[in-house]
C-alpha cells in the first residue's frame, strides 16, 4: 500500500508468501515491510496486489468487515454498522 510516497507492505510472517514479484516490486518502489491494519489500509493512497503471472494490479475497492460469510466475498458493511463497530472498538481500547 501506498500513503503519500511511502510504500508498505506486510512482513512475511504476517501471512504473506515471499515471492519474486513481491521481491521485485519492494525493490522497484523501495517497499518497507511493517505490519498494517485495516485502518492503514482504509488510509492508504493506492492498494497493489500482484504475482509474477499478473503482475501489478490496483484494488480498485476495500471491503471492511470481520469474518467471511463462506462466499468468498467478505462482509460490506453499511454505514450505520461500520459506526458502530468503530464506536465497540473505540470502548475496548479504553
């Protein structure tokens, strides 16, 4: 990901696979490794994800949420949900 000229992108013990396309485009881009959260993802400038068949493709959207639903396609969450886990989250870290 991407926040104003910086590139980040998770270490490979967060889960990630240490590819040559991943290895290649830290290089290029000079990428620091850091573990990210979904917020640093929701204020991220520009998202790339990538192999060495595709290359480089940009996310073109973010789906927040928790837990799948079993079809592969994650969980949108409305507006008035999305407030409401962040005012949970807000009264837990306190």
């Amino acid at each position: 990901m991407r926040r104003g000229e910086e590139w980040l992108t998770p270490p490979v013990g967060d889960g990630l696979l240490p590819g040559i396309w991943r290895a290649h485009f830290m290089a290029e881009v000079g990428a620091i490794e850091r573990s990210l959260t979904r917020e640093d993802l929701a204020a991220a400038d520009e998202i790339v994800i990538g192999n060495s068949v595709r290359g480089s493709v940009r996310v073109g959207g973010l789906v927040v949420g928790g837990e799948g639903d079993g079809n592969g396609k994650g969980n949108r969450m409305d507006g008035e949900r999305r407030q409401r886990g962040q005012q949970e989250e807000r009264r837990e870290q306190s």
